[in-house]
C-alpha cells in the first residue's frame, strides 16, 4: 500500500519555564487551549473622569516638562509614558486594554490567556509577537525575577497572538503582575515627559522655572502653587503607607496599636512635611505576605543598634521615627532616629541591623513578594499611616491619565474621547 503523504508540522513556539515543573504542567494543559481564541481588540473607551487630569482648553506642546519630589514617583512617570504592560489599571483599580487586547483564564484559574494586540494594517513589523514577549521576559532578569515572585511557574507562546501564563496558586480575578510595568515593552508617544533639572531640592524654583508638572506632598511648595492664578492643583490617590518593622525579639515602642495614635502620627509628626496624610490599617495586600516562598535570613554581626532607621531622602519617614523616638524616650533609653542612603538602608533592613525601620511600601503592590524581598525575618509590622501626593499643573498642559498607583503619564487619545 502507497505511504500517505504526511501533513506538514508547525513547530511548537518554546516554553520559557520559570520552574521545571510548571513548564511540565504547562505543556500537559494545552489539551485545554486548543479553541482558538478570537483576535478582535477590545474597543476603548473613555477613561474615568476622576482619572483624567486637564480636559479642557487648548494645548501648547508635545513635551510636559516636569519636576517630581520623590525619585520614585519620577520613575513611575518615566516607565508610565514609555513602556506599556500588558494591561493597564486607571487610579479606579479597573483594567484596561494596552499591550493584551484580551484575556481570560480556564477552570482551574491557574492559567491564563493574554491576547496581545493585532498589527495596524499593512505594519507587520512594528508588533510584539507572543513568542518576543515570553523570550523578552526570560532574557530580562528584572521581569523573571518578577514572574517568579508573582508566582508565575511558566509562559508559553501558542501562537504570534497568544501567550499563556502558569500560575502556581489559582485566580479568578485577572492577576495584576500583568499591569507590572516591569513587564512593559518599549511604546512610541506621541507627548514626551521631561524631567526639569534643578540645582536645588525646592520645587518651588521648578515652578519659577515653568515646569509643566509638579508632583508634590510639601505644604509649603503647595502653598505657594496656590497663589498663582495659571496653576492647578490636583489630589492624587492615596498611594504609599508607611509602616513601623520591629525585629522578632525587639520591644515595643508604642504603648498600643489605637486609631487614636495613628491619627496623632498623621496630623501632629507629619503635618510640617506632607499635606495629606490619614491612619494607616496597613496595605491591602499584606494577607499575602504568609504565601511568600521563605527564604534564608543572615543575622548581623553585632548587636542591634538601638534606633528607628528611615531612608535619608525620605523627609515623612524622618518625621515619623523622629516622633517615635520622643514618644518611647522615657523607656527606651538611647534610642535615636537615623537616615541611611537608599543603598546602605536596604542592606540594614534585609540585615535586621536596627532595632526598628520606618518604611513606606506602595497601598497597590502588583508583586506583594516583591515588596518584601528585602525585610527582616519575621518581623512584628505596625501600620502607621497613608499619604498621597498632589499634581500641581500649569494652565495648557496636554490631558494627563492617573494609573492605579498614582502613576502619571500623558493621555492618549482614545482615552479622552
């Protein structure tokens, strides 16, 4: 009898592992993937009106030149208006379409399926494919490392459009590592964000200079905002809460843990050096923090020094540990309040090597393990207070979106329709 033709075989896109056995479990599943998944973009509508910041009246450039207090809001800015996720969440917390079009996971919710957007007409080479995707995330160290400690156990392109991620826990909700920026691709935008450079830390000279954009907490740069007729000033959402972390063996400091107290950290220690600041209960997604794969902790050398340690740069976390240090002064003996650079005060909290640590870590963590990567072993962690910074905007400005975690980019146009 003849030999029947053989149909050609499409070769199967890689999986790129994040653990041995999910790339396993991965491959067992795709018997449940097979339906192809339909490739429409999901339509985009207007964003919020409470995300959505200068609507109204003419434009004067293509580049808002800003100036930002804290470094980290700078950053997210930057990677904000040049990197686009996967998905993106508006300061409502609600997802929207961005780099994925569609998405949507199977029965076990352990995985999910990204649909990333088609080319435009005719442009065939200016997309990401599923297949770049899951081989720029292996290759960035930054966003593997972010993968693993969202739990992420393999990706696995199933075609140019469709990528599906392995979770080792379930999800029903849509997971929200895939609005981590970290896990951004380059993007063109057609507004550039600018970073006003100053020879001095007084913001109040970014707005003698012009700046477009002014992202504060400061009273006193606030205060002087206000009195200029072409400026506005916008609330941003509460996005940082700061917390007290003891070492395992460390007395307290506070004599309790009372709303009362918090509510006296936020108005009387932080008042001077930050305008809105309310009582802490502590991130959301602090519940998470048990699920968090252990790891080992080296102990210092020395004896714990006796003090409240808070990063140098970071003027509410001084002002928090300066007033706990004079609320336990009459039994805590010599404890004092010191500021360490951004560096050495990572390695003395990974280290335990202080008796306490004043920290700020972000109200919406899209990673909770990552945020802790660097604590303490078991540390006892006392919320203490919430703040939120405000955008100072000059009459002109193009329209600006708010993500989720306070992040601020230019809008695009789709949004402001």
């Amino acid at each position: 009898m003849p030999l029947r033709p053989r149909r050609p075989m499409r070769s199967r896109a890689p999986v790129v592992p994040f653990l041995a056995a999910g790339a396993l479990a991965l491959g067992a599943a795709l018997g449940c993937a097979r339906r192809p998944a339909t490739t429409r973009p999901a339509p985009l509508v207007r964003w919020p009106a409470e995300c959505l910041i200068g609507q109204d009246g003419p434009t004067t450039s293509d580049t808002i030149i800003a100036a930002f207090e804290d470094t980290s809001d700078a950053r997210r800015a930057q990677l904000a208006t040049t990197r686009e996720a996967p998905v993106r969440f508006d300061c409502t917390g609600r997802p929207w379409p961005a780099l994925a079009v569609l998405w949507s996971r199977d029965t076990s919710a352990r995985f999910w399926t990204l649909v990333l957007r088609p080319p435009a007409t005719g442009d065939t080479d200016a997309r990401w494919t599923a297949g770049a995707l899951a081989a720029a995330w292996r290759d960035d160290s930054a966003a593997a490392r972010t993968l693993r400690y969202a739990g992420v156990t393999a990706v696995l392109p199933l075609d140019d459009q469709r990528v599906v991620v392995e979770l080792a826990q379930p999800s029903n909700g849509l997971p929200a590592v895939f609005g981590d920026r970290v896990l951004g691709v380059p993007r063109p935008t057609p507004v550039t964000l600018a970073p006003m450079s100053l020879s001095s830390a007084d913001l109040r000279d970014a707005i003698d200079r012009g700046a477009d954009l002014v992202q504060t907490a400061d009273p006193a740069v606030l205060d002087y905002a206000r009195r200029q007729s072409e400026l506005s000033e916008v609330a941003l959402p509460w996005s940082r809460a700061y917390l007290l972390l003891l070492a395992p063996d460390a007395k307290p400091l506070t004599p309790s843990d009372t709303v009362a107290f918090r509510t006296s950290l936020a108005s009387d220690a932080v008042s001077a050096v930050a305008e809105d600041a309310r009582p802490g209960a502590g991130p959301p997604w602090w519940d998470e923090a048990a699920e968090c794969p252990a790891r080992p902790q080296p102990r210092p050398p020395q004896p714990t020094p006796e003090v409240i340690a808070y990063r140098s740069d970071d003027r509410v976390a001084r002002a928090l540990a300066e007033r706990l240090v004079a609320l336990a002064s009459a039994s805590a003996g010599d404890l004092r309040a010191r500021g360490l650079a951004p560096d050495s005060f990572r390695a003395a909290l990974r280290l335990g090597a202080a008796r306490a640590f004043v920290l700020s870590v972000p109200l919406d963590a899209t990673v909770p393990c990552r945020e802790l990567a660097d604590w303490p072993a078991r540390p006892t962690v006392l919320p203490l207070i919430d703040t939120r910074a405000r955008l100072v905007v000059r009459r002109g400005v193009r329209p600006l979106a708010v993500e989720r975690d306070g992040g601020v980019r230019p809008a695009e146009a789709a949004e402001i329709r």
